[in-house]
C-alpha cells in the first residue's frame, strides 16, 4: 500500500457577497467551508489563502513555463484571504484581488491550509 494523499486545501462554496437588507458590497465574499459549523471553528481558518479556479475562453501562457513557452492553458486562478467570520454558523468573509464575479456563486473553491498560523 502507498501513502495516502496529503491534502493542501479544504473545499468551500461561495454563498454570496456581504449585504444588508438592500445593498450588497461585492468586495466581501461570503464562504461557507466544509465541516466548519460553529464561530469557535473560523479560527484556525482567518489568514488562509483561498483560490477559486475557473476556466477562461482563451487559451494563455502559462506564468513560469520557460522550459516550453508554447505551453499554453485555459485555467485561471483568482486569489483572496479569509478575513473574519460571519455570524454563528461558520461561514467566513474572504477578500479577493480582483473581486470575485458573480458567476462564482456556489461554485467551489479551495482554503489553503497556509500560510500557518501555529
């Protein structure tokens, strides 16, 4: 038997952006991550890397492909931070750079388990 795989991330979901009762503030993204169920949980997560990874319509080079230059991909990375919790049931509010757009409403992405905090 080989060694299990080493997980570097937790799944998540974008539930939506930051609101109030009538306006929305799309520079905060509201994520729900996997088997986080309480306040007291978000704290191992505030400072992680979150990644959401989505195809675009071209196809680009890739950044560090000097070994081919003509390598050329469709996938698209768009990275943030988890900033804070949001309210009691363990969702998070994450800041991206750029914005996230609202496409990626419950869609997936990725909470790094770094850089660590311990």
């Amino acid at each position: 038997m080989g060694k299990a795989p080493v997980r570097l991330f937790q799944p998540a979901v974008m539930t939506g952006f930051r609101r109030s009762q009538r306006n929305q503030t799309q520079h905060t993204s509201l994520l729900k991550i996997k088997n986080v169920r309480a306040k007291e949980d978000v704290d191992f997560y505030l400072g992680k890397r979150v990644a959401y990874v989505f195809k675009g319509k071209n196809k680009v080079s890739q950044i560090r492909s000097a070994q081919n230059p003509k390598l050329k991909s469709r996938v698209r990375v768009m990275w943030g931070r988890v900033t804070r919790a949001h309210g009691n049931n363990g969702a998070v509010r994450a800041k991206f750079s750029p914005n996230l757009p609202s496409q990626a409403m419950g869609k997936k992405l990725r909470v790094y388990l770094y850089p660590s905090r311990i």
